[in-house]
C-alpha cells in the first residue's frame, strides 16, 4: 500500500476547463456536457467535502486554479495539459491560450498536448502550435467535430482525414495521440465514433506512435482488452474511471481485469493515472489507488488464457508515473531536482492537504454556495 506523499505523481490529463455558459457555442450539446461533467466529478464524492456547488464548478476555471489544485492539495508533482479541440464550446472547452500559459508559467510542472480537429482545421494549424505550446509531447483529439451548424464525427482509420496529422506528429517530435473514447458527448447522434475499434489501423500502419485511449475501457472494456493485447502501442488513460475506482471500487475492478483478461499483467505496464482535474478533486482519488486491491473473489475467475495476480506497489507506481514518463522521455530524477523548492513544494511543506478547494479562486463561491444551502459548515473547515 503506498503513501502519496512518498510517490511520485504524474496526472496525464489536466483541464483548466470554461464551463461557463457564456463559452457555449453550441448551447445544447455544451449544456449537457457540462452538466455530465458535474455529475461525475463535481459532486457524489463518498466524502462531502469533496463535492462542489453547482455554480463553482459551472464556471470559468483559471490555470493558476488548475496548478493549485495539482501541486498544492494533492500529493501531483507533473500535469498534463490538454488543449481540447471540442468546439461545441467558443474556446474547444480549454483553449490553446490557457495551455499555453501552463507550460510556459511552470514548465517543470507541465507538459502540453496540442488539440486539433481535423474537419476544421489544417496541418497549418498544428504547426503554429508546436512552438506557441513549448514543443508538445502528445496530440488531442475527439472523434466529433462541431462546427456551429451541423456535428459530423470521423474515424482513427480514415487515411484522408486524419493520417496527414499522424504524420506530421512524427516530424514534429510529437510520439503520442490522445483520443477521446469510450465516453459519447452531447445530445447529439454519434454512430460508432466512441468505439475505439478504428484505433487498430492507426496502431498497425503507425507502430513508431502511441495512441492513448482517453476514458479507455469505461464502455466497450472487452474490446479494449483486446487491443491491449494486440498492439503494445496502445495505452489506456484512467481519466473518469478514477472517479469509479473511489465510487465504486468493485466496478472499477470488473473493468480492470477485462482489459487485462487477454494480455495479463504485463497491460498494467500501459495504464497511465489520468484525473481530468478541474473534473473532479484529485485528491480522494489519488488515496483510493493507493490503497487499491483487487477483490480476491473477482481475481479466482478472471483470466481468459490464464490466472491474474493482485495488483502491486510497483503496478501503482508504473500508473502513477513512470509508464507515462517513458512514453513522453521525461526524467524524473531530473524533474524532481528542479521543482524541489518551488512555489508548490514550499507550500506542501506548510499544509500537504489544505482544504478541498480552499487554495482556488472559487473558494470564497463555494463558502457562499455551501451556506446558501444549508450545508453543514464542517464542510468548509476540514
């Protein structure tokens, strides 16, 4: 069982998001995201003080929230940061400008993901990212594109489409595509853009990238496992089903042992530690991976071809950093010299775990909102 405190952390997926509703592009579609968001992240948390009103969290997240959030109320050394291309929203949902200012303000704490949407944009567009973003490690992307009359969605496997931008990923440097699975967005038909199935034809033709399932396995699990099993360039992003590992541990481990029932234990080794934070509050997360185990009951019968194994310390710390770190060529040694007396480190020295949420510009709202409703004011003092 491992202490946060004594690990080294990598959150693969971090968002400064704009959910307020004065970014919605697309009211409908933006509103129903934003509210699924909510749903998941902001609020049914086993521990109350996790949750966040409505208002706070329907709002305007600023980078500096973001890294806050990160480095001074969990045991995160390093984010990620997504620009997303998600234009049911004016700004993609997080815009290239806020990751911009992530990478370039703290860049021994963050990495940046370029974002593009290959029906709206150009290889131009890439390109102008690459410099502005401090040399991205990953690219972004979302099987649905919106472009302010009509949703049209598109294919990992469509050579016209998308190969281009894969191709001009490796000439930039740029060894890992992020894509956004498993989890359909907005009220809006889909086909079979979620399913991750047309990741196997990028995989094979494109064997020098890694491509990271976003939301991986949280629907279509035994498919996942299977392209786990076949491609080692496939990885699978945790984002979402770290909710569901503290929510619902059991159901987490169901999903888990599908995707390692084909390829057994040596898929661990392509599991990275994805929060989404500002989705929900990193922390409780965090702790419960810490203390995670598979159920015993759940282990006798799982394996397709053979027996599974309980999940290890040194599982927990390839997920929490170095499966990630080794796809990206980051050094941790190296990074943990430079950050080690930083504004961040300085502060978890006075107060590892500050108040859930006290050190964001939102905590002033959430004290208002919490009292406006009668919520027990514990809430805003553990």
């Amino acid at each position: 069982m491992l202490n946060p405190e004594d690990e080294f952390i990598i959150d693969a997926v971090a968002h400064p998001y704009n959910l307020d509703p004065s970014n919605y592009a697309d009211v409908p579609s933006a509103t129903v995201i934003s509210e699924t968001a909510y749903t998941i992240g902001g609020m049914g948390s086993p521990d109350p003080v996790y949750d966040i009103p409505h208002d706070a969290y329907v709002s305007d997240w600023s980078v500096s929230d973001l890294a806050n959030l990160l480095f001074k109320e969990t045991a995160t050394d390093m984010g990620s940061v997504h620009n997303l291309p998600l234009y049911c929203y004016a700004d993609g949902m997080v815009s290239l400008e806020k990751t911009a200012e992530a990478v370039h303000t703290w860049p021994d704490r963050f990495i940046a993901y370029a974002g593009i949407d290959p029906l709206q944009q150009t290889l131009a567009d890439f390109d102008s990212q690459i410099d502005l973003l401090n040399q991205p490690t990953g690219l972004k992307l979302y099987p649905t594109s919106w472009n302010g009359t009509t949703v049209s969605q598109w294919g990992m496997n469509d050579p016209k489409v998308i190969f281009p931008f894969y191709e001009r990923a490796l000439e930039h440097g740029v060894k890992v595509i992020a894509v956004h699975k498993a989890v359909p967005l907005g009220p809006v038909v889909t086909d079979d853009a979620f399913n991750p199935a047309d990741i196997e034809a990028a995989a094979g033709a494109f064997p020098d990238l890694t491509f990271e399932i976003v939301h991986g396995g949280i629907s279509f699990a035994e498919e996942t496992g299977w392209l786990l099993a076949r491609f080692p360039n496939i990885y699978i992003n945790l984002e979402i089903s770290n909710v569901i590992l503290e929510r619902r541990p059991r159901t987490f481990s169901k999903m888990l042992l599908e995707w390692l029932k084909v390829g057994g234990m040596p898929i661990l080794d392509r599991l990275v530690w994805g929060t989404g934070c500002t989705r929900a509050h990193p922390r409780p997360t965090i702790d419960a991976f810490c203390q995670y185990e598979i159920p015993e009951d759940l282990l006798e019968d799982a394996g397709l071809f053979g027996p599974l194994s309980q999940i290890t310390d040194e599982h927990k710390r390839g997920i929490l950093a170095t499966n990630y770190a080794g796809i990206h060529g980051i050094d941790i040694e190296a990074r943990k010299a430079a950050i080690a007396d930083d504004e961040f480190s300085r502060a978890r020295a006075v107060d590892a775990r500050p108040v859930p949420w006290s050190t964001t510009s939102k905590w002033d709202l959430i004290e208002r909102e919490r009292a406006a409703s009668g919520a027990d004011p514990v809430l805003s003092q553990s």
